[in-house]
C-alpha cells in the first residue's frame, strides 16, 4: 500500500516537473515585443505641429533624404522652412513635393499666394494655370487669377475671372468682394455727361428786346 502511493507521488511529481518544463520552454520561444520607434516623417509631422520649426526641418530633411522617400516629407520640409523664415528653402521643397503630387490643388493654390507675397505675379499665374490646365481649377483658382490682374491695374481680365470664378460658385464671398474692390479701385467709371448748354428766348442789350432771329 505504501509503495503504491510512493509510485503514485512520484508519477505525480514527474507530471508536475513535466509541466513546468514545457511551460518554461514556450516561454523561451515567445518571440519579442519589439517596439517601432517613430519614423522621421513623424517626427517631423509632429515637431511641426508644435511649432518647433528647426527641429521639423531637420527630421524632415532626413525623411525626404530616405530612399523611396515619401512627399510629405517635402511638403513638410517646406512649411518648416517657411516657420524659420527661409522663403528660398520653402519653395523649393514645396516643388518638390509638387514634382511629386502635381494635382495637389491647395498646395499650388498655397504656393500661387506665396508668390502674390513677394509680388512674383508671373510665378503665381503658373501654378494657377497648372491646376486650370489638369481641369481642376475652382472658385478659388479664378479668385486668386482675379486678384493678380487686380494688383496689376488690369480692369477687364479682373471682372472677367470674378465672374468666372462666381460661375463656379456663385455665393464665394471673395470674389464678390474683390469685384467690388475691382470697380472701385481700378475700372475707369462712364463720365457724366455734360449738362446741355441752356439757350434763351431772348436777349437784351442797349435798352431793346432781342427775339430769336434778331441777334
């Protein structure tokens, strides 16, 4: 009887040891969690979120230097040059990233403006035209054409875009607005006309009355 429970403790104890083996060895070939540090890309994206403009520009320097590099990191390189003040910077990586993403409609509406700032008005009247020519222009587009005929003292391709901007979307305050602006500032009103000169019936000189026909 003793013997019995002896062998029946020892099988048990090999069960238990058994076990604990086996659950030793799973853990040993549980592969590890690693954890995926964020890509400069992001860590660009969100240094430019915060506002930390050099630190963007250098992480997304670095990302638009990756092979097969993605063009956010272009236009994200662009609007950290733009924080720190580095205009030359700024446009250049946004064409890049426009090279890329040409039918990019507000990024090119963004550069046309960019370029209205520092009155290169050829340069802006390119990228507009850009997004006209791929059948994407909008009411935007034709307000930001407007405008640049506007600053030029160009009245009639002024009103014109106005209102082809207003076809498009006839309630874009905008261009109501600077069509009024236009009108104001820059057409050339219709002269009033001249008053009729006024004749009169009659006449008096020395004394007599003078009827029409007697002068």
């Amino acid at each position: 009887m003793r013997s019995t429970i002896f062998r029946a403790a020892g099988v048990a104890g090999a069960l238990a040891a058994g076990l604990l083996v086996s659950a030793c060895q799973q853990e040993a070939a549980a592969p590890p969690i690693i954890v995926q540090a964020p890509s400069a890309l992001e860590q660009g994206m969100t240094a430019l979120r915060m506002g930390d403009y050099a630190r963007a520009a250098a992480w997304c320097r670095q990302a638009a230097g990756e092979v097969a590099a993605s063009p956010q990191a272009f236009a994200c390189l662009g609007d950290a040059e733009l924080g720190m003040g580095n205009r030359a910077g700024a446009e250049a990586a946004w064409l890049a990233y426009l090279d890329r993403v040409p039918n990019d409609v507000p990024r090119r509406h963004a550069l046309a403006r960019f370029y209205m700032q520092d009155g290169r008005y050829p340069q802006a009247q390119n990228q507009l035209d850009r997004v006209s020519q791929m059948g994407l222009g909008t009411a935007e587009t034709f307000f930001l054409v407007a405008e640049i005929f506007r600053v030029q003292g160009q009245c009639q391709p002024a009103l014109g875009s106005y209102q082809q901007s207003l076809r498009l979307d006839a309630s874009y305050a905008p261009s109501h607005e600077g069509m009024q602006r236009a009108q104001r500032e820059i057409c050339p009103r219709m002269p009033a006309p001249a008053p009729r000169p006024r004749v009169q019936d009659r006449m008096t000189g020395g004394g007599a009355v003078l009827r029409p026909g007697q002068w």
